[in-house]
C-alpha cells in the first residue's frame, strides 16, 4: 500500500508511516543509515530521499547533514530530531 504524502514537502510525517516506521533504517553501501523525526511537527528525515530543496542530496546520513540545516516543515534545527527506534 504507498503512502501518500500529505506535507507541503510531499513526504509522509511520522504518524503517516504506519507499518513502515519499524523500518527506521536503510542501507547505504552495506552501511545501515537511520531515520529521524521532528519532536515538533513529525516530519521525518528519510536518508533514501533527502531534502534535496534544502540541499541535502538523497543518500545522505542524518549526521552527515551541516549543523546549520533546518526542518523544512517548522523550521527547528538539528537538535529537535530524534532517532527513528526500531
């Protein structure tokens, strides 16, 4: 079943995920790469898309993001994301 989007940035949040939340992870070069979610607003940050209008090219790990870069949804930093826990 796809998930629809519902976000102005045309990702799901974190209460739209459903059974997908208990993948938190994705794989990047045999690595596992983890998701993050917005303690604010539930957008979740997916390393498999990104956020390539924020400059964050798909593929990049949460860590690897610059201290600088904001949630596109509500606009806190860094610090208010949490770990997707499996």
């Amino acid at each position: 079943m796809p998930i629809e989007p519902h976000s102005e940035r045309g990702q799901p949040c974190a209460a739209c995920l459903g059974q997908r939340w208990a993948t938190s992870e994705t794989r990047k070069g045999g690595e596992r790469v983890s998701k993050y979610v917005c303690t604010v607003c539930d957008w979740v940050y997916d390393p498999e898309i990104g956020d390539p209008d924020g400059g964050i090219e798909p593929g990049t790990a949460f860590e690897d993001i610059p201290e600088d870069w904001v949630c596109p949804e509500c606009g806190v930093g860094k610090d208010m994301f949490e770990k997707v826990e499996e």
